[in-house]
C-alpha cells in the first residue's frame, strides 16, 4: 500500500510543479516498446516512396508495448517462469507446453497449482493476436481461482484487440481503482483521437483530474 500512496504522490506532485516524478512499478513492467512514433512522420512519406501510408494506431501496436504485470513471486511457477520469460510469444508459449508436458524440468513443482503459468499463456497467446484462445483460458482460469487483479488486465487487453473498447476502459479503470499508484492503467484516459470514442464517454465529463474521452 505504501508503494501505491507514493505513485498518487509523485502524480499529484507533478501535477502541482510540470516535472515528471517517474517511479519504478513493483508489479508492473516497464514499457515494452514505444509506438505511435512512425505516425510523426507517417504523412510525409509518400514524398520518398509514393504510397500513402496510414496514420492510424492499431491496438495491436498499442498491445505489445503495453506494460504487462510481473510475475507473482509467490505462485508456485514464479521461479521456473521468471526464468523463461522470452521476448518472442512462440518461444514463449513452446517452452511453456513443455513445462506442461514434463519436457523441461519442473523441479517437482505441482504446475497445475500455478495461476501465473496460463496467465503467460494469454500474455503470449494476446502477443499474437489470437485472442479466442486467450479468452478461453482467461474464462478457465477465472473459474478455478476467481477474481485476480491480473485477469482483469488482460480481459481489458484482449478487448482492446477486439475494439470493445468501453468494456476494455471498465477494465482497465478496475485495475486503477485497485493500484491507484500505477502508470500502466492510466493511459487509457487518453486513448489515440483516431479511436472511436466510447459511447459511455462521449457526453460525460471524466472524474476529476482525468481528462474526458473523444
């Protein structure tokens, strides 16, 4: 809890004073990439090649350079995964299955205990875009454990791969209200001007200090 009221005063502080106060996340990682950079210079490429080039966010794009929560040190799986986390979704989920199927050796830990396993599975799974099978096991998953913080994150991802966007920003305000120190929820205030406005939002004018949507 401590962690979470120095990120509400880090924002309040750089609010008051125009002066980023950036802070290292305990549960969130950093961001994976940056996007939306090529969009500066999208319009004037047609001057090099001839083609016109589109100046639009994907939210695939925006997905794979979400930060994505850490591992839970106390699952059962933290040590085998922390260990395995690759940057490419296949490798990832190919060294996942093999945990699974006994492959790679598991040290004795009884995996089918473990929550952080099938979530790298969405993760990765998400990464790809395969969103049907993502959902699947957060659905599963959601049954044996019940609500999880990181569940309801990657629900919100997954819906901003399929352009449900009200229920995505639902989402993604429940893991805020939860952290309320965190950075990485935050962003969908401000979502690309390019995006559909969602129709909750539209008229509404946001809670204060969070500017509106559209």
């Amino acid at each position: 809890m401590s962690g979470q009221l120095m990120g509400v005063l880090r924002e309040v502080v750089a609010q008051d004073t125009g002066v980023p106060r950036p802070g290292l996340s305990t549960i969130f990682s950093r961001s994976r990439s940056t996007f939306g950079v090529d969009l500066l210079v999208a319009h004037t490429d047609v001057y090099l090649d001839g083609q016109v080039h589109s100046e639009k966010l994907t939210a695939k794009e925006i997905v794979t350079a979400l930060q994505v929560p850490l591992v839970d040190p106390a699952d059962v799986a933290a040590p085998l995964l922390q260990a395995t986390v690759l940057s490419q979704p296949v490798q990832t989920l190919d060294s996942l299955r093999a945990f699974r199927h006994g492959s790679l050796d598991d040290e004795g830990i009884d995996l089918s205990e473990s929550v952080e396993l099938p979530l790298m599975e969405v993760r990765a799974l998400l990464d790809l875009g395969d969103v049907g099978n993502a959902t699947r096991k957060l659905d599963d998953l959601a049954e044996r454990v019940g609500w999880r913080w990181r569940l309801v994150w990657y629900r919100a991802v997954s819906e901003l791969l399929t352009g449900d966007y009200d229920s995505a920003i639902q989402h993604f305000t429940e893991v805020l209200d939860t952290f309320p120190g965190e950075l990485a929820p935050r962003w969908r205030w401000r979502p690309p001007t390019n995006w559909p406005a969602p129709a909750s939002r539209r008229s509404s004018t946001a809670p204060s200090g969070k500017p509106t949507m559209g």
